[in-house]
C-alpha cells in the first residue's frame, strides 16, 4: 500500500497544509451503491489504459480487502472505455452500512505511477424514494473537476457508477442503477428466421444457485436473455391439453367421419406448438445463443419437450443440500410454509432424476456449495459443455470468482451441522418426510460433511 488513507487524500486533492499538490491527471471510476456484502465499481487511467489499477476496501478507515480492478464488463467497452477490463468487486464478510455509506471508501492506485485516488460510493437507502436521475451521466473527470470551475466532460460512461468527484461532498441519495436492457418484446407479425437455436437452460430449486450462474454467463459470454424465463414451462401443459382434447374426441376421429379433427392428427398439433413457442425466441434472440432461467420442478418437467423443440439445446442443473436450501429460502421468503419449502427442493430433485437419464452430452450438474468454493472447476465443465473460447471461459470463471449468490446470512458459503435447533417438531417431521429421502438419494450427508463418503463426485457431474 502507497501511503495512508490521509495522504491518499491529499494525492487527489490537496493537503491540509503545505503546497497544494497537483491532482492525478484523467483518472476516472466509479463506486456503485452498497449492497448488504458487497462493494463494485470500476476505475481506468486514460493515460495508460493497459494499466489494472489496485483498489483497497476501507471501512471506517480501516482496510478490509484489496482487489485488482480487471474485472471485464461489457458496459464499459461498450462505452469506449479500452478493453472494458476495469471493474472490480469485494465480496465482504462484514455486512456493509446501507444507510450510512460515507463510512466506506475505496482507495484506487496506479502502482506504477504512484497516483492514488478515493471514491465513495453512490447511496442507496432502502424505503428512500430518491428524484429520477436522467438516462445517461457523463463520467467527470476525476483530476480537473471543481465545483465552480468544471472542466470539459469525456464521453460518456456506464451509468451505473458515474465516476466521483474526490473531493467528496456528502454523498447525495440516488437511484439505484437499472439492470441492463432485456432484449426487445416479440413482434409476431415480423419474426425473423434469425440463426440456428443453441440455447442453454439454468434449472434447479429456488436458492440453489440458479441466479448467480445465469448471469455468469448473461454478463461475460454470448448467450443473452432476461433475468427470468416463466414463459417455457408452459410447453408440458399445451403438450397435456392436445393430448387430452384428442382423447375426450376419440370418437370423432372415426374411420368415415367428415371432422377436422379427424384430418389432423395430434402429432401435427405437437409440431406447430413446438414452431410457434421456436418462432417466439427467434424473434426475441435472432443471434441464436439466448439463456432462460426458470427455477423449479415444473421447468425440469418440460425438458422432454425443450429437446424436441430445440435440439442444440444446454442444460445446467443448480443443486444445494436441502438443509441450507430451506434455510435460505425461510429467510428469503419468510411467507412460505416450511413444508411447502421442503416440497418444492423435493420436486426438483424428483423431476431431475427423471429427465436427466436423456440428456446425456447435453447437461452438467453443479452443487451451489462448489461452485462457490472452487469456481475455478466449475467454470471449465461449463466452458466445455457450451463450447465457450477462451475469452468467455476466462471471464466467466472472473464472474463466478466474484459475483457470488445472493447471500441471505452473514456467513458465506455456511455449511449447517445438521438442522437447526429452532426446528419445532412439526418441521423436523416434514423434513424427515419429504426432504430426507430424497437428500440420502442424491448423495447428501446430514452433518457438517454436506456429502455422504465417497459422494463428494456428484458436486460437479457431467451428464
């Protein structure tokens, strides 16, 4: 570390006393709203855009963490920002303080030209309901700006951090940064016939990891698509209709009678279902590579007619051990019943069993636990399974290093020993019933172990 947190300070704008020091010259960045255990922004000298500035996470003065901001993010190479490869981003053990950011800073340093400069982040005070912001804020140039005297503003930058001036007025409450743009609505009267369908499917139960590995691959590979699906796993239920309606019309189907339904047969109903649900995506991915993310069992049981609508397709399946999983789940959605909880990381595991014995060479399942232990595994199995070049894989295993699960305790990756002693009895015998069985089928221990002996291979499967 190059100096203290006052001397950083006096780098970027000045000391207390003593000549005033020349600011770093057209270093630029930006720290986004805290989130509860975690820290982002970016930060990019101009004058040497090959350099990977140091950042160091203080809180209340004290460091707590240093990173390398090399992140790649497609926003700023989109914005003519180099390579796009400034972000970085602290996963934190202490929670960070929502409501009073102007405890946390970030201290941001060329090591090789010895410029340091602070960044605070922009506030996000939950319940607040700060004024709209406009579309887009030209980054500042970090160096020159004052407050009555501002110097010309590059072009512009990531909304999402707008770069801040060091000299740090009180942060002012924001909005919160708006997640990228999903891909256009459907028009269904100009569908393109757009490339080749390759699509990739996230599933698995609600809190096993199914948000964190979708938008892995979202931010840093090919595939594109919205941050939920909810539209596909209709498929099974228009497949169970033709097949119903053609059985309550057995006898309209008769050699002799003059019926349409009789000129049609259900196969040919099967058919345009699975072109109108393929024309919808055309029209909402033309490039071909799109991901959807629908967690639960009723996506799982739609995988049979996924395949034979879209036979390039991928398959990721997301597992926990049911005793976190529920447990993540109760704090996440404290309105859900513990049994129902249970009932639903049961199905998925159910339907995936029956489902996967299909696809093999099209899926791999990954444990939660794994993948955010050693994501350094996990991203090559994906790379392979979806072909990614060497760019996507390496970015993606960077996504995966950093953009951890949504957390809901304070103890990252937490492993229970057992269940947890406030489970009354009631809990402990819907447990007992519907989600043990199936934990002991897949390989679960039900202790700090996680896995049974010699199951520890199952956290990462290639189908």
């Amino acid at each position: 570390m190059t100096g203290s947190s006052t001397a950083g300070e006096q780098r970027a704008e000045g000391g207390a006393s003593g000549p005033r020091r020349p600011p770093p010259r057209g270093l630029r960045g930006g720290v986004g709203p805290l989130a509860p255990y975690k820290v982002h922004g970016w930060a990019y000298d101009p004058a040497a855009p090959e350099a990977r500035l140091r950042a160091e996470l203080l809180l209340d003065g004290e460091p707590i963490g240093e990173t390398t901001a090399e992140l790649f993010r497609p926003d700023l190479q989109t914005a003519g920002i180099g390579d796009g490869q400034y972000g970085f981003a602290f996963n934190t053990d202490r929670k960070m303080p929502i409501e009073t950011p102007e405890r946390v800073t970030v201290r941001l340093s060329n090591p090789a030209t010895g410029l340091e400069f602070l960044l605070r982040p922009r506030t996000s005070v939950p319940g607040t309901a700060p004024p709209p912001r406009p579309a887009a804020e030209p980054p500042r140039n970090l160096a020159a700006e004052r407050p009555q005297n501002r110097a010309a503003e590059p072009p512009q930058a990531p909304a999402a951090e707008p770069p801040q001036n060091l000299a740090a007025k009180p942060p002012q409450t924001r909005a919160a940064p708006r997640p990228p743009a999903a891909p256009a609505t459907v028009t269904l009267a100009t569908l393109p016939e757009g490339a080749p369908q390759r699509p990739v499917f996230v599933l698995g139960a609600a809190r096993s990891g199914t948000s964190a590995m979708a938008q892995a691959l979202f931010r840093n590979t090919r595939y594109v698509g919205h941050g939920e699906g909810h539209l596909l796993d209709m498929a099974p239920r228009l497949l169970g209709t033709v097949a119903r309606h053609y059985a309550e019309r057995a006898g309209e189907r008769r050699a002799g009678i003059n019926t349409m339904i009789a000129a049609v047969p259900p196969e040919r109903v099967v058919e345009a279902i699975g072109e109108a649900l393929a024309s919808v995506t055309r029209g909402l991915f033309p490039g071909g590579y799109w991901l959807d993310k629908t967690p639960g069992h009723p996506m799982i049981e739609a995988v049979p007619a996924l395949v034979r609508i879209w036979p390039e397709a991928r398959f990721i399946f997301m597992r926990r051990r049911a005793i976190e999983n529920i447990a993540s789940r109760g704090r996440k959605f404290p309105k859900e019943g513990f049994a129902s909880a249970c009932r639903r990381w049961a199905d998925s595991l159910r339907a995936w069993s029956e489902v996967r014995g299909a696809l093999a060479g099209r899926a791999i399942e990954v444990d939660w636990l794994l993948m955010a232990r050693e994501p350094d595994r996990v991203a090559p199995a994906v790379a392979t399974l979806l072909d990614l070049d060497a760019d996507e894989q390496r970015r993606l295993r960077q996504a995966l290093q950093v953009d951890l699960p949504e957390r809901t305790s304070d103890r990252f990756a937490e492993v229970l020993d057992g269940l947890p002693e406030e489970m009354d009895a009631e809990q402990r015998r819907a447990f007992e019933e519907i989600a043990l069985p199936w934990m002991e089928r897949t390989g679960y221990d039900g202790t700090a172990r996680y896995w049974r002996a010699g199951e520890e291979g199952r956290a990462l499967v290639v189908v």
